[in-house]
C-alpha cells in the first residue's frame, strides 16, 4: 500500500445473511428469479453460451422453490477495503 501512495487503508467485512425465519430468503430468492430473465446476467449468460431461456427459466423456478423452503438460509461475504491518496502525502482519514 506504502509503496502505491496509499496514506490510509481501512480494511473491514460484513455478512449478508437471508434466512426464512425474517422471511429474507423468500425476498432474496424473488430477487433472483427475476434476474434469470429480466436482467443484464439473463442477457449475458446467453451471450456468452452459458445458458439459454430454457436453463434460466429452470434456474429462475428453483429461486422461487428455495426460497419457499422452511430451512432456506444463504450467506454472502463482503470483504471491504477503503483506501486514500493524498497527493500531499499527509494522511487523509
């Protein structure tokens, strides 16, 4: 980081966590759903070869199926890191 200009780096992590018991999981699942089909991720997965309608329309019910689960629960790990250049070289935070 010194060797970049960096004068202060704050590194922290958070978790997302859904789950049916706050009825997350179901929202989260919905969200998913719907991007399968009505999204940039729907366009370029067939853009790419990766999926075509039929495969996400399967992906896309499977979603919805999880997050009507009694025991859904999903997780998803955020590592973050904030850094700054002061063109002075004095530390910024």
């Amino acid at each position: 980081c010194v060797a970049a200009g960096l004068a202060e780096v704050v590194v922290s992590q958070s978790d997302w966590h859904y789950h049916q018991g706050d009825g997350s999981a179901q929202w989260w699942g919905g969200v998913w759903a719907g991007r399968m089909l009505q999204s940039d991720f729907a366009h370029q997965a067939q853009e790419y070869g990766l999926a075509d309608w039929v495969e996400l329309n399967q992906i896309r019910q499977a979603w919805q199926g999880w997050g009507q689960l009694p025991d859904a629960d999903f997780v998803m790990h955020h590592h973050q890191v904030v850094a700054c250049r002061s063109p002075t070289g004095l530390s910024v935070l």
